[in-house]
C-alpha cells in the first residue's frame, strides 16, 4: 500500500469535500480516501504507485485546485 498526499485549494466545507472525494473515486487503482476540507488535505492509499495526474484532474474536475504536498 502506498499514501500520497495532495494539498487542494478551494475547499470551505463537507459539500467541497464530498465533490472531491466522488470524482477522486473514479481514479483507478484508488483504495482508500480521506479529504479535509479544514487542513485543505487529500489523502489517497493506492495498492501501486499513484497517478498523480489523474488525481490531480480529478480534482480539478470537481472545481478545486490541488498540487503533491
């Protein structure tokens, strides 16, 4: 298992943080999701490497900004 954190910008409340989990769900590969929408964190658990990019659009998808903490 491997974490990886982004930081997302944007967020202010649990309807933010729903609309970024959904679409991060879609992201294949994807075990585990865990947003705040208070410390502006995602956290995502993957069985092998990540695709940053398609996390990183996914949330881009939900209207909020996010780069690799």
């Amino acid at each position: 298992m491997q974490t990886t954190e982004f930081q997302v910008t944007g967020m202010t409340c649990g309807h933010c943080e729903s609309a970024v989990r959904g679409e991060v769900s879609q992201v294949p590969g994807i075990t585990d999701i865990e947003v705040s929408a208070q410390t502006g964190l995602l956290r995502v658990t993957t069985a092998d490497a990540v695709d940053t990019a398609a996390v990183i659009a996914a949330v881009e998808e939900a209207g909020y900004e996010a780069a690799t903490a």
